[in-house]
C-alpha cells in the first residue's frame, strides 16, 4: 500500500511530466498511478492515468498505454460528469492513439482491431466530433492487410471529412499523407506534401523530427543531395536520444548505409546500442531494427562481417552475427504480422527494404565519422588482372610514357596500370621493365622508403644498360635528391649533385631532353645549396663565429644570394623551358613572401602560374595560384584573391593530390564566406574540400579546418541545427589545435546551441572556453564566457549554478575595469536570481542591494563622462527593474493573502515558513509610492536620451500610471499617459511606432472609467 499523500504524488506528476520520455519516466508514472489509485481519490487516480498514458506514448512502450487508457475510459462511462471539458478531450484525443497501437501490436486479432474502429467511430459520432481521425486509422489498417481499395476509400473520405478540434495537427497529417504517397512509389508528391513541414512553416512535438527522416531516401532518388543532407543533420540531432523516435533513428542508420555513409551510421548504431534490445512495441522495432539491417548488410558486402558491431541481448556480436540475430528475430515479428492481418505485406516490404542497393557512390555529409577499420591482409594482396582490357599493352605503355614526360598528375595511376597487365611481368620487354621498376623507384622516394636509394641506382643501371642516358642522368638526379631527404653530410651531398649535373651535361647534344636535363639538375642544386648553406651558417652561429645580429644578416645575404640564383636560371631558360621556369618563379615568390614583400610575391607567383598553363601544364599553377590567392587576402584584396582562387580551382581538374583539391576549395571558401553573400557558394566549396582531407587522410587538419568553416557557413546561412552538428564531430580534433582555436570552437558551439534553444549544453561550452582561458593575462575574454554560461544557466533553471558564474563574471569585469555596463547586467541578473524561486523578504533586500550597487557603478562612470549614452540608458533600466523588484513583493503579498482567503484563512495569519511576512497598508503603500518614483525617473532619463527610447519610456509611464491605480487615483495615472501622448502627437511623422499611440490612448480610456 503507498504511503504517499495526495499533495505528494500531484508533486510527482508535475516533475514526472517532465522527464524525458522512457523507462525510467515509464516506471515512475506506474508508481504514482498505482500509489493515486490507492488515495481513493478519483479526480487523483484520474490524472495519474492520463499522465501514465502520456508517458507510454513517448516512449518504446507505447502499447502499454491500453490498460490505463481502458481504466480511464470505464471512468468515464460510470461518470462522465466527473470530466470536465479538457478532460473529455484528451480522453477523446487518446482514441486516436489507442487505434495506433492497436494496429502495432501483432498480438490483438484483426477482428479486435476492426472493432475498435468501429467503437472509436461510434463515441466520436456521439460527441459530436469529425470521422477524419478514424478515416486516418482505417487508412492504417487497411494498408496493412493490402487492401489497398479500402485504403484508397479510407484515404478520400479521411481528406474529404472536417477537420475539428479531433483532427491531428496540420504537421501530423502532412506527414501521413506524403507517407501513404512514398508508399504508392510517388516520392516527388510526398515530398511535396512534406514540404510545408521540411520548410518549417508547419511543426509540432514530433515534427519534422518523423518528416525529415522519412524523406531522407526520397530525397536522394530524386537527386536532390543537399537537401537529404540537410534533412539528416538537422533531423537526427531532433530524433537522438527520444525513444519514441527510434523508427526515425533506424531510417537516418539506413541513410548512412545507402549513401556511402557508412562509418557514420555505425556511430549512430553505436550511440543507440541500448535500444537494439526487443522493443515492447514491435511495429517500432521492426522500424528501428530494419534500418540496422541495412546498414549491417552494406558493412558485411565491403568486407567487414567480422568487424565488432554493438552488444545484442549481453553478448559482444559482430557485425555478421548481429545481422543474423536481428534479422531472424525481426521476420518472426514480421510474420506474427502477416498471421494477424491475413496478408504478406508487411514481411514484403520488409525484405524489399533491408535488401536495398546502395543509391549513390558517396554522399558527403560534412560531418566527422571515423573511417572504417581498415581491413586485415593475411597474405600478399592478390593481383588485380583485368579481365577486358579497355586498350592493347603497347597503347597503355605509350599514354603512361607520354603522361610521364609531361609530368601529368595522371601517368602514377597508368604505371599502376601498366605494372598490374600480366604483359609486364619478368621476362617482358626489358624498356617496359625498366620503365615499371623507375615507376616503383619514384614511389618509394616520395614516401621516404628505406630502400629508394637502392631502387633507384637499380632504375640508372637498366637505363644505362638499355642506352637511355636521359633516363639514367634523371635517375642520378634523384639519388641526389633522396640523399638530401634523408639528410645527407654536405660534402657527399654536393658530390652527388655534381655528379648528376655532369650526367646531364654528358648526353648527346641532338638528345631532345638534354636541356631539360641540365635545367633541373641547375634548379635542384640551387635549391639545395640554398638549404646547405642556412644550414652551415646555423652551425657557424651556434660555435661562436657570428655575433649579435650576424645570423639574421647572414640569413638576409643568404636570401639574397637564392634570389639572384634563381632570377639568372629563369633568365636562362625562359625561352625553352617555360614549365621548368615557373618552378622557379614560385620559388621566388615564397621568397619574397619571407622576405615581407607580398606585393613582389603576387607579381611572381602569377607570372609562375602564366608560364606553366602556357607550357601546356595547367595543373602546376594551381599552388601558386593558391598561394597568391592568400597573400591577396592579406594585403585586402578580395576580389583579386577570390578570382586566383577560382582559377586555381579550375586549374585542377587533373590533379590527383587529394590533398592538393582539399586546400584550393578550403582557400576559396574561406574567401567567398568573407565576401558575406555567396555562403551557399562558400559552404558547398568547404564540405568538398572536408571530403577531400579525409581522402588524403587529414581528418584532424586540413578536414578539421574545412568543417570549422562549414559549421560557419552553415551558420551564415541560418541552417544553425547543421553547424551545430558538422562542428560537434570534428570538435576534439580543433581542441588539439592550440588553446586559441580550441577556446574559439568552444565558443562558436555555445553561440549555436544557445540559438538551437539548449541552454545547458551552451552553458557546457562557454564554462570550458572559460576553463580555457583562465590562464590568459586579458580577463575579459574569461569574463565574457564566464557571463555567458550564467545567463544560459538561469535559462536552464539551475539557479544555484547561475548564481556561481555571474559571481565568477563579475570578479572578473571588476578586475578588467573597463566593462561597467556588463558589470551592470551581471548584478541585475543576480538580482532577479534571488527571486526566481520563492519571494523572500530577504530575497527582495538582496535584490534592492544588488539593483543599488549597479545603479552605484553607472552613476561613478556617468560622473566621468556624463555624456554616454550607454550608461544613461541602463540607469534608466536599472530604476525600471529596481521598481518591477518592489512590484514583485507587493504582488507576493497579494497573492500570499489570495491563497490564505481562498483556503479559509484569516488575512494576515501566521503562515509558519510562508515566502513572507505580510504587508501591512502603510508599507503596501510606500512600496507602490516608490516604485512610481522610479519609473518616474527612468522615464526622465529615457525622454533626455530621445525618440529612439520611446518605448522604453511608454513603459515606464505605463508602470507608474496603473500603479497609481492601485493607489487609488486613476485620473494621476491617466495624467501621465496622456502627457507622453501629447508630446508623441507632436512629434514628426513616422517617429513614434504607431502602436504606441493607440495604446496610450486604449490605457487612459480604461483609467478614466475605472474613476467613473
């Protein structure tokens, strides 16, 4: 037998009413129900069921809800009286509900379903109410058994009925609608049935949670990708974490998985892992587990069946064995289905669904998934050998030679090519070899192999062998470069480099290469040399052999020295080797960049792009194109910057450095969203370049960064709920960043959590951007955040938590000494904190206090600069509070006295630990008396500061005119209002908000008939 009391468990329906949705909330509503029905207290018992009802629904178990909902109902059929016409509504409203889970639980004969039907539209039809709810749920029914003809008829009747205050939201329906057309196969009407919702113009509590879900695949076979992606960033982060919304959840996993997502939808898996258990309702975990499927299905065909998946029923399970588990469990409730409705349907679709074939390669997201494990390799990696061919041998051998001698960012894939044709195994032609093993040479080189110097000495002696001296001296060339790489003593090094230039100029003088030869060999040692002698004269420093600035000088001469260098080989080759050349001219113009001249650096790093899509290499000016693009930036340009950028981008169409493509699409976003109206253009730009990083295997970098300036322009473009969720994945990788950046995320995240409405979670990141920069020598960066999370933890209602930020802030602000009106707010806000939870008579000294030291602060910095404006307006507002404070004590007290009545009391009545003492006349009036002499003054100020404060001024007048109401002289306060209304009439047209006349003059009406 419960030992709660009545005014415990109406307590606890209040707080339950607003967990969370789930089994926890579930479990407590069943106790207070149980401990309500055990009062004896009807009306109790009553509201305890409707509550256990409610919380049923917004849960996993919402069939559950047919007990109380059947206990509620025979309470009204003994009683219908004892419902008042709210309560007969929502027993009413729950009809509809009862006929959904009903049509969700396997369990309940067809024929008990088809009854309740017919009840539901018997009772609506008695009260009075629409068919158009019962239409909808026949609709269902009808649906589910395939007969599709009474779907059709239950469909007509169900849009052709009224709607009344039984009709669903417009926002539910909609949602309905569009999902019997996406189950017709007509993606494009449901999608513009749903487009009221998707636009936000029509919403609800669980819409467009279920809508954004639901056209995520329509979307997409539509081809309309960047609204599916929209669709999953904004509705997932709506449907995370509501199990009600698990079905919604199981078809953003189902997204993933269609759209090359698939790292990600195992993240989504993994942080529902709780719910893969059964379900109570089973129509849900179909729904949920059916997404899962696919998803587990996808992993298990791209090899990673044995991959870990989540826990399933206690058990570690792999993928593979998760799927087979949830399949088998997930066609036995699709079959009790069948048996019930008498039909296949559902089991059909179900199969059709967890069957289906990806929709596209890859879909980026923006967001940050971790990639999938890499899978293990037991042995060699098999050789790939194609089947058909796509050209002959000695074709494909001649387009990789050709792309070779170009330099064409294509001719590494050909060799790869060329290296897999079973033509170029051992034994083949000896050119074709060579050319294979210089191909496998070089790609050991780049990756800073051990064994390049070996493999490359290898690639000289076939090419000597074969008489190809062009290829040998280039294969030298890069012995003498490898050795640099890996750090090289000096002397040797300068030995190798010498031994190569000879190499070059020892070829035949009718050799067509020869030139090139020479030219690198002399670009190569200039450049090294160039390292060789930093790094000599470093050494020299650090012996003792140059003081003071000696190094920085010898540096500059060593700059210098580099300059000339490469101006006189440009100067030598200008005419033949225009590609060789540009090489040289970038050079330079990183040169001059370091030498602080970016204007000579623009100049040469254009000149260097010039040459090279001159040359016919177009994809060797996109670096400097980038790179000049930047320095443009720097120097305010731009137009300029975003014109070289745009070029750098069309420029590398051929280029297969992926993180090459990554760096022009993040310069040119970072340069579009500066412009403030191409965001759209800026955001498209940053995604691709994020989905490039990622390919180069620069997720924490450059991906970082590129999805830092995503969440901007998502932000920029009002889309908050997507930058939220783009900068929420790659936050830990900014937090590695420096403090600087971390503190900047942090609070950039704040900002848009605060927008999107979750004041705790802004709370959350503006405490640890404070955290952050608690070290930093400025306060004031620490004393905004640490404001911040006050003012978004008194939104959340965690007073005590305010209270200790605001005080933390304002230390701060008074330490800066330069923030008084911050200051200000700060002892404001903690002002009215004292009074959030209970009026106290101390809780109303502590706010008179703190009100009295803010209007200290305005009043010390008015003294020394009488004129700011600022200040003026915010004394002004803190009389205008300080009153609205003494307002709140008197409205204590009547409503203290109200209750007391009402509970037959005695006025004035000893309360025992009441909110406070009771007023008496005299004190009642000397409160109203001061309150009116604030407003007074806050008026006055606002009235010096002009129009622009008018209506902060009416509302002050306002204040003290019904204030003198209360006092008893109407014909004063109606005084007031219509002196501020004359002075408005006079004023020029236009200048006064147009309400604010016909609102004084609605208030000085009333007043004066009150005094009648």
């Amino acid at each position: 037998m419960s030992t709660m009391t009545g005014e415990e468990i109406e307590r606890g329906l209040a707080e339950n009413r607003q967990v969370p949705g789930g089994a926890a909330r579930n479990a407590h509503a069943e106790a207070l129900s149980a401990a309500a029905e055990a009062t004896g207290d009807r009306p109790l018992f009553r509201a305890a069921l409707d509550n256990l009802i409610n919380a049923y629904l917004y849960s996993s178990e919402s069939p559950k809800m047919l007990v109380p909902f059947a206990r509620l109902l025979q309470e009204y059929d003994k009683d219908p009286a004892a419902f008042d016409e709210w309560d007969a509504h929502s027993l009413f409203w729950q009809f509809k509900w009862i006929a959904s889970a009903i049509g969700h639980s396997p369990e309940i004969p067809l024929e008990s379903a088809t009854g309740w039907l017919d009840e539901m539209e018997r009772r609506y039809r008695i009260a009075g109410y629409s068919e158009r709810p019962v239409r909808e749920a026949e609709l269902w029914l009808a649906d589910a058994t395939a007969d599709d003809e009474r779907a059709g008829r239950a469909y007509a009747r169900w849009q052709a009925a009224d709607r009344d205050d039984m009709s669903d939201c417009h926002a539910c329906e909609l949602n309905s609608q569009g999902h019997y057309a996406m189950l017709r196969g007509d993606d494009a009407e449901a999608l513009e049935v749903w487009q009221p919702v998707l636009s936000g113009e029509q919403t609800c509590a669980e819409e467009p949670h279920r809508i954004l879900a639901t056209s995520l695949l329509p979307l997409v076979r539509l081809g309309r990708f960047d609204e599916a992606r929209s669709a999953h960033l904004r509705g997932y982060r709506l449907a995370r974490d509501k199990e009600s919304l698990l079905p919604s959840v199981g078809r953003h996993i189902e997204f993933c998985a269609l759209t090359g997502n698939e790292s990600r939808g195992l993240e989504i898996l993994a942080e529902h892992a709780a719910h893969v258990a059964p379900l109570a309702n089973l129509s849900d975990q179909l729904a949920f587990h059916g997404g899962i499927l696919v998803l587990l299905r996808r992993l298990t065909e791209l090899g990673h069946g044995q991959s870990p998946a989540v826990p399933y029923e206690g058990s570690p399970r792999t993928v593979s064995e998760l799927y087979e588990a949830l399949r088998a469990g997930s066609l036995e409730i699709a079959r009790r289905f069948d048996a019930r409705n008498g039909s296949t349907r559902v089991s059909e679709r179900f199969l059709a669904r967890i069957g289906g074939a990806p929709l596209t390669a890859v879909l980026p997201l923006g967001v940050r998934s971790s990639a999938l494990a890499a899978l293990p390799q037991p042995g060699p990696a098999p050789v790939r050998r194609p089947a058909a061919p796509a050209e002959g041998f000695a074709e494909l051998v001649e387009r990789a030679r050709a792309a070779r001698d170009l330099g064409h960012p294509g001719a590494d894939a050909l060799w790869e090519e060329v290296a897999l044709r079973p033509e170029a195994t051992a034994g083949s032609d000896p050119l074709t070899a060579a050319d294979v093993a210089d191909h496998r040479a070089l790609t050991a080189a780049r990756a800073g192999a051990a064994d390049a110097p070996e493999l490359l000495a290898d690639v000289r002696e076939r090419y000597r062998e074969l008489g190809i001296a062009e290829r040998a001296a280039l294969a030298e060339l890069r012995l003498a470069t490898v050795a640099a790489q890996s750090g090289t003593e000096p002397g040797q090094l300068r030995e190798l480099l010498a031994v190569a230039l000879r190499a070059a100029e020892a070829l035949d003088a009718d050799e067509p290469l020869r030139t090139r030869r020479i030219a690198l060999a002399e670009l190569t040692g200039i450049r090294v040399e160039s390292y060789l002698r930093s790094v000599e004269a470093t050494e020299d420093a650090g012996h003792g052999h140059a003081a003071g600035h000696g190094h920085a000088a010898g540096q500059e001469h060593g700059h210098g020295e580099l300059a000339t260098e490469l101006a006189a080989f440009a100067d030598a080759y200008a005419a033949d080797l225009p590609d060789v050349v540009a090489e040289a001219e970038e050079m330079l113009g990183r040169l001059a960049l370091s030498q602080g001249d970016p204007e000579r650096a623009v100049t040469l790093l254009a000149g260097s792009a010039d040459r090279s899509v001159a040359a016919g290499r177009p994809w060797l000016a996109v670096d400097p194109l980038v790179l000049r693009a930047g320095v443009l930036m720097s120097l305010d340009l731009p137009a300029e910057a975003e014109e070289s950028a745009r070029a750098g981008l069309a420029h590398a169409a051929e280029v297969t450095d992926t993180e090459a493509q990554g760096v022009v699409r993040l310069t040119l976003a970072d340069i579009l969203l500066g412009r403030g109206d191409a965001d759209a253009e800026a955001a498209r730009h940053a995604l691709e370049a994020a989905h490039w990083f990622d390919q180069a295997g620069l997720t924490a970098d450059g991906g970082a960064q590129a999805r830092l300036l995503l969440a901007r322009c998502h932000a920029r473009e009002g889309h908050t709920a997507e930058a939220a969720e783009v900068l929420q994945s790659t936050l830990p990788d900014l937090l590695e960043h420096g403090a600087g950046q971390a503190v900047s995320a942090r609070e950039f995240l704040g900002d848009l959590l605060r927008d999107l409405h979750d004041p705790r979670g802004a709370a959350e990141q503006y405490l640890l951007a404070a955290e952050l920069s608690e070290d930093w020598e400025d306060p004031r960066p620490q004393a905004n955040f640490a404001q911040a999370a006050a003012d978004q933890l008194s939104e959340a209602r965690l007073v005590p938590e305010a209270v200790a930020a605001y005080e933390r802030a304002l230390e701060l602000r008074r330490r800066s000494k330069d923030a008084p009106v911050a200051e200000v707010r700060i002892l404001r806000s903690l002002a009215w904190l004292g009074l959030r939870d209970v009026v106290t008579d101390a809780a109303v000294a502590g706010a008179r206090a703190r009100m009295g030291e803010a209007a200290e602060v305005l009043t010390t910095t008015l003294a020394d600069a009488p004129e700011d404006r600022e200040a003026r307006a915010e004394l002004a507002e803190t009389w205008n509070q300080l009153a609205q404070v003494l307002d709140r004590r008197v409205r204590a007290d009547e409503d203290a006295k109200e209750e007391a009545y009402e509970e037959g009391g005695q006025e004035g009545e000893d309360r025992g630990s009441g909110p406070a003492e009771p007023l008496a006349a005299a004190e009642l009036e000397a409160l109203r008396l001061e309150e009116i002499l604030l407003w007074e003054r806050a008026a006055a100020l606002h009235a010096e500061l002009g129009p622009d404060h008018l209506q902060a001024r009416f509302q002050c007048v306002n204040n003290a005119a019904w204030t003198e109401h209360e006092l008893g002289r109407p014909e004063a306060g109606a005084a007031r209002v219509s002196a501020l209304a004359a002075e408005v009439r006079a004023l020029p047209e236009g200048v006064a908000p147009e309400w604010l006349l016909e609102s004084a003059e609605r208030t000085t009406e009333h007043l004066l008939r009150t005094s009648a």
